[in-house]
C-alpha cells in the first residue's frame, strides 16, 4: 500500500549543493577533496535524524572549487553543475547585493545550491543569501569558519527554509484539500460616521499580487477576492498611552481582537467545499481610538502593527495619517487609501503570507555560525524558498493521500454491503497513479512536478472518500434498516 511505501522508504529529494573558493592563496593545505570531505561532515552533523519526508537526501554529494591566482582546482562536477568561470568574482562590488546577486545567477544557474566563500582584507564577515540558488560570505574568514558558513547555509537554509526547528508540521499547511487558496482581502471600515476609506484593489492585484500567484502555482491554485465593509469594530478594548500619544492594544488582546459577530468575511461562494479560505484583514480604527498601535510583550511597539492567525490568515491596523485631527471634522471623510499606502500595507502582507507558509517574515537568518541577510524576491518568495515549500508540499499531500486511501479502505470493508461505484474506482487509480508519478518525479529531483502530482493525488482521494454514494452508506446505520424492516413487518 501507499502509505506502508511511504512509512518504510520517506521521501527525500535528491539535492545538488557545490563550494567555491576564491582568494585563499596563502592556504595550500586547501585542496577541493578536504574541503569536500570536512563540509559533508559538518552537514550531516547539522541533518536531523532520521531525515524528515521532503527533504534531501542524506547522500549528499558536493562540489568543490579553489579559485585562486594559480587558477582553479576542482572536484569532479555534478552532472548538472555549471562550470564556475576562474577569476570571475575579482572586479565585483561586494556592497552592491543586488548586483553580485545577478553576477552569479548568470554564472552559476541551474538547480544546484551553492555557497561561494571570498577571502577578503575586511575584518567584518558577511553572509548573503540569494534570490536564486546561491549564498556568498565575503570578508577575512579562516578555512574552518568558511566550512562551517558553507555547511549551515546547505542545511538550515536551503534544505530547511531558514527555520531552527525544521519543517512545517502538515496541519499547518494553509492549502486546501482540492489544493486550492482563496485569498480574501478586506479593507474593515471600524465606523464610517468617521471617516470612509476604500482602495484600487485592481492594481494591487495585477501589479504585486500576480507574480506571488504565479511563483506559487505548483504549490496551490491561488485566487483573490477583495471587498470593503463598514461598521466592523473589534472585539477587544485598548487604552490610551501618553507616552506614544496612542492607543494601545497588546499581544493578549489578540484572541478577541477579530469580531466574528460584526465581520462578515467569508462570502465567496467559490470558496466552499474543501477551498481554504486565508483572511487578509485591514483594519481602519475608529476617531475613538485612533491612532492604535500594538505593544508586543518586550513593551516594544510592533513596526508592522499587526498580526497572524495560523490557518486563518492575518490583520494589519492602518491608521489614517493626521487622524486625531480628522476625528474632529463634522461631515465623514470619503478617500481612497493613496498607492505608496497600499505598497506598504501590501509589504506587510507579504511577510504574514510568508508566515502562514511557515517561512520568515525579515531578511534575516541567525544560525550558529553567524548571522545572513536574505534578499527578498520581487515575487515574494525566492527560487531556494520555493524548492523548500515544493518538497514540503509534496511530502504532505502524499501523506494525506495514503491516510485518505487508508480510511476509505477501511470504511469499504467494514460495510460488506455498500456497492462500489466505478467512478470511485477510478479516482482511486487516478489518484494512485498520480502518488506513483509524485513519488517517481521527487527521485529525479523535479521539485514543481512532484508537488503538482501530489497535490492531483490527495484531490482524487479526497473525491473518492467523500463521493455522494459513499456518504449516504456510511451514514446509512445498521440500525435504522432495522427499524425500517420492523415497521414493515408490523405494518404487514
């Protein structure tokens, strides 16, 4: 069965990962095999054991490259590695991440994630993770810093996504059963006798929310919805501060902060069924209590001044600008929230959309062997991010495939009766297929065709489990055919 091939072989991608040395000339004790040898031994120090589904395997195989004056040493290269050109790193302007960024993705490509380490006269030592599939860390670093940079970025980076504990746990993965998202906008007008705000969705939809739907694609079908309401307080109380010359919220207002009651979210009537639906809230406070601001718990004000729900979605509070003085017009204000708003608005979004897909909201990663900066993506989530996300889908729906299978099997054979549709049948294959497909295209290392066959594979098991006949069987008792059978025989 499916899931006694998933329990007994995990599902581990293979990962490509290659190490370039440049400008360590005065250390000829650095040969490309040692290297090798002492970074695959500081990875499979840092992998967890067992490995967890959807991540790589732990027959990891590396590529080393010494780049010095002398020329460049090499191991022998993957199959798919792109030749790293010798000397190519000695005019780059290591300030300019952007551009040291596109130098190397035009240098080195393809679907190998690789670390490049520069020896340079700074003291400082800094780390840059890509948007693509690489990382550099330039500065005075010794052979055993630069191996330990290198090893951490592999792992905790680009196998793990940049998370200390490791991957997502399934039930958090903010995708529905038919692998399909609704995102649905909101812009809450708290009280509209104050002051009415609406926004030009359109061109935040076409112009940043478009390219994050498409890099996500092999992970979900995304759609967008977006409306305005009024009249929405929230649920919790906030307080004025003298100090901020605010109002005041905190973290413990939060579980009563969203007003089921008075927000009427959920009305798109695509969404049902088994679609998961994420809330994207932004809230406009009334005059009453405006400007509100969030307190996190280290008495800090929040930057972002909002929050997540897992599985729900997110809320940011956007306080009109001068809106102590706006609370004093007599006539409500009638504005729309201005672009360069949206655009920061929208940035927050981005961070808590991350979030609900279990990646980080800054730019930051603090690992054991020092600190990097992540770039950020204009997509929102760069190519390393999605090959993380990819893998943990694929893991995931295969799982909810093989349990669904399981318990549909189950079900049929503790009910001798029930007559098995052929299109039940069917689905069943279709979806079996579909698992064999994801699990056949996980081992070539084709990362966005596994996830799109796994989504396809719990879809169709879904479909079969929840089939029209099977639930009226199933919820078709034992025990009312008897009362209708004994009604029969009395009424006869």
């Amino acid at each position: 069965m499916l899931s006694a091939q998933i329990e007994s072989n995990p599902l581990l991608f293979p990962c490509h990962f290659q190490a370039i040395f440049v400008g360590f000339d005065s250390k000829p004790s650095m040969t490309p095999d040692a290297l090798g040898s002492s970074i695959l031994s500081q990875m499979t120090k840092l992998t967890s054991k067992p490995p967890q589904c959807g991540t790589c395997s732990t027959n990891y195989s590396i590529a080393v490259t010494v780049d010095s004056s002398l020329g460049c040493i090499q191991t022998r290269n993957l199959e798919d590695t792109s030749s790293w050109r010798c000397g190519s790193m000695g005019t780059t302007d290591f300030s300019d991440d952007e551009g040291v960024d596109k130098a190397l993705a035009d240098s080195l490509g393809g679907k190998v994630y690789s670390v490049v380490v520069v020896h340079g006269d700074r003291e400082e030592v800094r780390a840059v993770v890509g948007k693509y599939r690489h990382a550099w860390v330039v500065g005075r670093v010794s052979e055993a810093e630069a191996v330990a940079r290198a090893a951490e970025i592999f792992v905790k980076v680009f196998v793990n996504g940049g998370k200390e504990e490791g991957l997502i746990h399934g039930e958090f993965m903010p995708v529905g059963a038919d692998g399909k998202i609704v995102l649905s906008f909101n812009l809450l007008n708290s009280d509209p006798q104050d002051w009415v705000y609406d926004w030009d969705f359109q061109s935040i939809d076409e112009t940043l929310l478009s390219p994050v739907i498409e890099a996500l694609e092999s992970v979900a079908n995304i759609s967008v919805e977006s409306q305005v309401l009024y009249h929405t307080p929230k649920s919790s109380f906030s307080h004025w501060d003298d100090e901020q010359e605010s109002y005041i919220f905190s973290t413990k207002d939060l579980p009563f902060f969203v007003n089921s009651n008075e927000w009427h979210l959920d009305t798109s009537i695509a969404a049902g069924g088994r679609s998961k639906i994420l809330q994207i809230v932004v809230y406009i406070p009334s005059a009453r209590e405006c400007p509100l601001l969030l307190q996190l718990p280290n008495g800090e004000i929040s930057k972002t001044n909002g929050f997540i729900s897992p599985m729900w979605g997110g809320v940011i509070v956007w306080n009109p600008k001068d809106c102590l003085k706006d609370s004093e017009s007599q006539h409500p204000l009638r504005r729309t929230i201005s672009q360069q708003d949206l655009q920061k608005v929208f940035e927050v979004v981005m961070g808590q959309f991350r979030q609900l897909f279990g990646l980080k909201s800054n730019n930051v990663y603090v690992g054991a062997s020092g600190t990097s900066s992540l770039l950020a993506s204009e997509r929102g989530f760069t190519e390393w991010e999605l090959d993380v996300l990819s893998r943990q889908h694929t893991c995931f729906n295969l799982h909810s495939c093989a349990t669904t299978l399981g318990s549909l099997s189950r079900l049929v054979q503790s009910l001798p009766r029930m007559i098995i549709m052929d299109e039940i049948g069917k689905q069943v294959m279709y979806s079996l297929e579909a698992a064999t497909l994801a699990r056949s295209n996980a081992s070539l290392g084709l990362y966005d065709s596994s996830a799109v066959s796994s989504r396809q594979a719990r879809y169709l098991a879904e479909d079969a489990f929840f089939h029209p006949s099977i639930m009226s069987v199933s919820y078709y008792s034992f025990e009312h055919c008897f009362a209708v059978y004994s009604f029969r025989c009395m009424s006869s």
